[in-house]
C-alpha cells in the first residue's frame, strides 16, 4: 500500500494551463521553478497539502532566486477544486484521485527513470527482434565467364 503521508512541505504548484507539478519539498521546489517563469505569472497557485496558501515569488527578478513562503490563508476547497480539474483536463480517461492521491501519484511518476529519445528507439528495435529486419537479396557470386564486366 501506498504511503499517503506527505511531509508538511509539500508543495503543489499549478500553472496556467492548470498542470499540476508537485515537490516533497520546498527546496526541491524552489530549486527547479525558474525566476522568469515566476515573475511572468507562470503558476497560479501554490498549497502545502493543508490546504495552505503559498506564497511563490522571485524578488530579484526574472534572473534572481524562486522564493516559496507561507502564508497565513488555507483553501483547502480551492485546492481540491483545482486538484479535480487538474484530473479532468490532463489525465483524461483515469478515474479522479484525492488530494493526497494526486500528490503521492505525481512525486512517484516523477521518481520513474525516464529514457530519452534514443533510448526510446532503440528499445523500439530491440522489441522488434531480428524477425523484423529486412534482408537482402541473396548476391550473385558466379564469376564472369564472358567478358563483359561491371
């Protein structure tokens, strides 16, 4: 069974696309969330799984550091509004989880090895097998007996 504690610094973080990234931590947070996107309003909402209003922020600027802080406010009806849309519009087809479902599911996909493109396609063939190959036609290996050469 899966542990469905998370550590009170958990972050969920939303865009405006209403993606969902969530971080065990606040300095796992604050070390992938870039300033420019911060400063330009890339995420539109931040809770610790409390329901806790964060407060995501780049003080010095599209250059400088993420600040994650919190706040005296809690929504937790906000953040599970907003965790049930997450599962409407970006895991169509699976059945909508909880709130801390959501967060358990997403840190565990992100822990999973992930392969990139080459790795991928030579996954692809390998999975084919040798069957797969085309092959050549067998070559004629008779020597010229007429001359005639090319």
């Amino acid at each position: 069974m899966i542990d469905m504690d998370l550590p009170a610094d958990t972050a969920l973080i939303f865009d405006q696309d209403e993606d969902l990234s969530v971080f065990e931590s606040f300095v796992h947070a604050t070390n992938y969330l870039e300033a420019i996107d911060v400063s330009e309003g890339e995420y539109t909402a931040a809770y610790s799984p409390d329901g806790g209003v964060l407060a995501l922020t780049a003080p010095e600027g599209w250059e400088g550091l993420v600040v994650l802080t919190r706040t005296n406010r809690i929504d937790l009806v906000d953040l599970e509004r907003r965790v049930a849309r997450y599962w409407q519009r970006h895991q169509i087809g699976k059945p909508a989880q909880g709130l801390r479902e959501t967060a358990r599911f997403l840190i565990d996909r992100d822990h999973q090895p992930r392969a990139g493109w080459l790795s991928q396609v030579t996954g692809l063939l390998r999975r084919n097998g040798r069957e797969d190959e085309p092959t050549l036609p067998p070559q004629d290996h008779c020597t010229d007996q007429g001359g005639d050469s090319r």
